[in-house]
C-alpha cells in the first residue's frame, strides 16, 4: 500500500479576499502535484474566542477549537502562511495555535497535534520584504511545540500586484517556488513515512 501524505493548508487571516489565503492555495496545488491530499482551512469557518483560561475552566475547550485540533491530528503535515502584523503573526493565528496546544482530555499528550508534524511556512504582505519578519516569529513558535519545520520559506512582496485573477501567481519562478514548499512537505512527509 502506498503512503499518502495529509496536509492541511491554512492562513494566518479571516479577510475574505485575503492575498495569504491565495498563497498557501498555491503551495496546496504543490503538495496535490506531489502526490498529497490537501485539506484547505479557513480560519473563518472555525471562530475562536482569545485564548482565556478561565473560560477554559469554566466551559471547557470550544467546540471549534475541538474541531481545529481534530483536523490538525488528523493530517501529518501543515503549509502556514502568515500575514505579517506589526512585525510578527497575527493574533488569529496564534490564538488558533494557543487554543490547539490544550489538551482535551487528562490523557491526552502534551501538543498532540503538533508534536512532530511537518511544516512549511510562507508570507504575503504589499510592503516590501514580503512579512518575512512575521515569519521569524512563526518559524520560533512552531519549533517550541515540536513542529518540523523545513528550512526553505518565501515571503511574497508588494503582494497587491504578485497574482492573476485566476489565483495564479504573476511571476512563473514565484508561483514554482512557493508549489515546491507543498511538494517538499509532501515529499518529507513521504521519506518519513514510506
């Protein structure tokens, strides 16, 4: 039996035209080329309260939040692109990750669904280095909850202009290489698991 890798796409945003929703879309095309299955997120389908323990206590974890760890257990690898804000991850991003890393039950291990997972990350932003600070921030976080994440990223600059109508990216070598951040999760995921 042959192995097929799992992953799940998602965007560090909920803006319904968002450029880092299209981003990973392309990466997800990547990954599907290489042989994966695809899931794509929107965290928008998924609201989330901040992160507050006492709500926790009080209530429990979230329904959505149970969802978004399901999800995330059940796929081997993530593609991430983040928009940057105000030099790091935005908060529905990192209010997802925080409220993913509870344990849902006594039993459960500790960062379950993202203990060794694969991951490749990306940024679109209209300014200049393309979120690529956010990025650093990114990269950190995920490392200190047990996610691989591969070296090789790609920050989009000047974003507003990067895509066709079609989803497409402009610049051919751009939209080769954030397909091939797809196709290296597929491909790690593959080597690990084959």
């Amino acid at each position: 039996m042959t192995y097929t890798p799992k992953i799940l796409a998602f965007a560090g945003s909920t803006r319904r035209d968002s450029y880092n929703k299209k981003l990973v879309k392309v990466a997800a095309q990547g990954a599907r080329s290489a042989g994966a299955e695809v899931t794509f997120l929107d965290l928008r389908d998924l609201p989330l309260p901040l992160y507050d323990e006492d709500l926790e206590a009080e209530q429990g974890i979230p329904q959505n939040a149970l969802k978004l760890k399901e999800l995330m257990m059940d796929h081997q690898g993530f593609l991430i692109a983040s928009p940057e804000y105000n030099s790091s991850l935005s908060a529905v991003l990192k209010n997802a990750i925080d409220w993913a890393s509870r344990p849902a039950s006594p039993d459960e291990p500790m960062l379950a669904c993202f203990s060794y997972k694969v991951a490749a990350i990306m940024s679109a932003s209209p300014g200049g280095i393309g979120g690529m600070r956010g990025l650093v921030h990114l990269r950190s976080l995920l490392g200190n909850i047990k996610v691989i994440v591969l070296p090789d990223q790609v920050a989009v600059p000047k974003v507003h202009e990067a895509f066709n109508a079609d989803g497409t990216m402009k610049d051919p070598q751009q939209q080769a290489s954030i397909e091939k951040l797809g196709e290296n999760v597929a491909r790690m995921l593959s080597k690990l698991n084959g």
